[in-house]
C-alpha cells in the first residue's frame, strides 16, 4: 500500500479518566501515551477505576461525564456540574465523588490499576466522521466528543480505518513516531450525553451493523516526542 500523508487537525488530553477533556494546541507523546492523559481516576477501594462501563479493571460510574477535567499550571482541576472547581487530590472532590457512587471513592493517579481501557493513544479521521454522520439517521453532524480521541487526523485516511491499517507506522511531526496495534471497538459510552451532546443510541447501532462496532485505532509510541496541531502525518 502506498504512503499516506495527513496532518494533525485536533488533540485532545483527558486528565482525569471518563470526565469531560480538553483541546489543546499540542501533546508529548511518551512510552505511556500521552503525557498527563488519564492521569487521575474515581478510585473504588477495590483498586478498579471508575469507568462509563463495567469490564475488567474499570467499573461503571454513572455520571461522570458531566465532570469536566483541566491541566492548569500543572495541576489538574474538575470542574463539577454544579460549577465547583476542586483540585485532583482535594478532600472536596472525594467527597463530590463519593455522593455521585454512593460509595467511598476517591481521586487517585495512576499506580498499580491501569486508567486505559486498552491502546494508551487513540486516533481516529475527519474522512472518517463525515462518513459516519452519511450514515446515521438524519446524516447529522457526529460530534468528535462521542469518541474521546486524542488525536485527529485530517487528509487521506479512508473511512473507519480497517484491518489493512494495522501494524502500520505512523510519523508525526519531525520524531514522533507511532505503530497502529488495532481497531477500537466501541462500547456504549458513545451514546451517552454530556454536556453539549445529546444521548444517541443510533451512532452504536449503526457501527454494530456495518462496522463490527469499530471505529478509530489505538497506537503505540516507538519514539517519543512532541505532537502539535498542523503536524504533518505520514503513514507507512
């Protein structure tokens, strides 16, 4: 197959695992993903994590979605529905955490438990979206937010990203280089609303039907380095 170029139109960071993340101008990718991704996470006593979903080492949440999570000068603050803004690490925000589970919970970074799911970079395409929304009842507009990427990819990458992607190079930028290791099958946390995006159970049906519920691809890092916006993309 032959090379693909593209360029990097949006990154996105989400400090505290399942809460709302944030845009930003640029990333480090390193040996774990991308650098303060996932950092903190609802802890449960048990040592599982809170999640949208129940499955393995995550355990289901409801609710944390409508939390909003921020990098600021170094720290990470959640903003809460309520229009609290409490650091990560503040006894307030274990307590706000704790009311949503009804059950102790507490803010913890990452140790022992993993706060990914599976791939520790996510990516997926524009190309991509666009062909989704064709798809989906009312050919509405697919919000990126469904998907919580990291990266979004801008140009020649086709629909959906298939098999034929997989174990694939990536390179971005002049060092960062990335190898794609498999699909995202995806889960019903693409239906639920936050704020700004509405509950939609049709965007799960319809890649159940036609795309054996996988959409994007999880990457690994093979060499560290920046990722900023307009980054040339290559792949390989």
């Amino acid at each position: 197959m032959s090379a693909v170029e593209a360029t990097v139109e949006a990154l996105y960071r989400y400090p505290f695992k399942s809460m709302q993340g944030e845009p930003v101008d640029d990333v480090r990718l390193d040996s774990r993903g991308v650098a303060g991704d996932r950092e903190w996470a609802a802890t449960f006593p048990d040592g599982r994590v809170g999640s949208c979903k129940t499955w393995k080492h995550v355990r289901r949440l409801d609710g944390l979605l409508a939390y909003a999570a921020r990098t600021r000068h170094g720290r990470v603050e959640v903003h809460t529905p309520n229009g609290a803004v409490l650091a990560a690490g503040d006894p307030d925000l274990d307590a706000a955490l704790t009311t949503l589970a009804g059950e102790p919970v507490r803010a913890a970074r990452e140790s022992g438990t993993p706060h990914f799911d599976i791939g520790a970079v996510h990516l997926i395409s524009r190309s991509s979206l666009k062909a989704l929304a064709a798809e989906v009842p009312g050919g509405t507009v697919v919000p990126v937010a469904r998907f919580r990427p990291n990266i979004v990819i801008d140009g020649e990458w086709g629909p959906g990203f298939g098999d034929d992607w997989i174990g694939r190079e990536v390179s971005i930028g002049e060092t960062t280089r990335l190898e794609i290791t498999e699909q995202t099958e995806r889960c019903v946390t693409v239906t639920l609303p936050q704020p700004g995006v509405p509950r939609d159970k049709d965007v799960l049906r319809v890649l159940a039907e036609k795309r054996h519920t996988n959409f994007g691809v999880y990457a690994r890092v093979i060499r560290e380095g920046p990722v900023r916006f307009g980054d040339r993309v290559r792949v390989s």
